[in-house]
C-alpha cells in the first residue's frame, strides 16, 4: 500500500500535461471525501480557493516574466559558443 501511495505521489509531482486529468480526478475525490466529512469547510473551500488563486495571480506573472528573462540571458551569453561548436 505505501508503494503505491509513493507511486502516485511521485506521478503527481511530474509536471506532465499527461497527469492533469488524475490530479483533477484527485482533487474531487479528496474534496467530496471532505464534504462527506465536514460540509462547511468543504463549502469554504469553494469560495476560498478562488479568490486565493486571485491573490497569488500576480505572484505567477511574475515568475513566469521572471524565467523567460533568465532564458533569454543565458541563451544571449551561450550564443558564441553554440556558434563556435557549430563552426
């Protein structure tokens, strides 16, 4: 049981499109378990968990802008030694 449940861990954290599908199978499963559990929270999350997603919007843009400058650095640096690997 612990193998697989570090197997599906393992497959999660990959940041595959392919796992997309089963995270969202694994999240609504986790949280109907939740609603079965406890219904107010599981009803705060609906509400929560957006405008979350909201706040932390700008922090992504950010990020993203972040790691496309890096790639054009690094790649504007290496340029003359690809050219003079291709040469």
């Amino acid at each position: 049981m612990k193998k697989a449940f570090c197997k599906l861990v393992r497959s999660l954290n990959d940041n595959d499109k392919i796992n997309q599908p089963m995270k969202t199978l694994i999240a609504i499963l986790l949280w109907f378990i939740l609603l079965m559990m406890c219904w107010p929270v599981a009803l705060a999350l609906i509400f929560i968990l957006p405008i979350i997603w909201l706040l932390l919007l700008p922090f992504r843009i950010v990020g993203f802008t972040l790691e496309l400058v890096f790639k054009l650095i690094s790649s504007i640096l290496f340029l003359p030694f690809k050219l003079l690997k291709v040469a």
